[in-house]
C-alpha cells in the first residue's frame, strides 16, 4: 500500500511561488485559484489524491509555509 499524507499551508506566509508545484513528485499540487491569502496570493493546497507526505514541498518552501502530515498505517501482527 503506498503512502498517503497531506499538507497545510500557512496563508500567512505562503506567495504563491510554485516552487512547491514544480518540485512535487506525484504532481498533486496547485495554486488555489479561488482563494486569495490575505496578502493578495493565491496559496498552494493539494488539488488531487495522492500526496505521499514525502515533504519535498516543506524542504523547498523558501518562506516555511507548509506543513506535512503522513498517514502511519500499523503492519498487522504476524504469527508463528
């Protein structure tokens, strides 16, 4: 089973670079396009299933407005 996470972007922070965008490696990132950030950008969030949690955006975030959550599955006992 893959992994599965999502993310939260701080609107405080987050400029709608797309750095965050370019770097995604399954590609589930986007600009919300009908949100503005207090700020006047339109902020990154995930706009389709199948975010990892890898936390490449996080690590490429030059302002640090992501946070990443990765879903724990527990493996089921086994028995000998």
């Amino acid at each position: 089973m893959p992994a599965r996470g999502w993310i939260e972007v701080n609107d405080l922070y987050c400029k709608g670079c797309e750095l965050c965008i370019h770097d995604c490696p399954p590609q589930v990132l986007a600009l919300d396009m009908e949100r503005l950030t207090s700020k006047g950008y339109h902020p990154a969030h995930i706009a389709k299933d199948g975010c990892t949690g890898c936390a490449i955006c996080a690590i490429v975030c030059p302002d640090a407005a992501i946070t990443v959550y990765r879903e724990i599955t527990k493996a089921a006992p086994t028995t000998a």
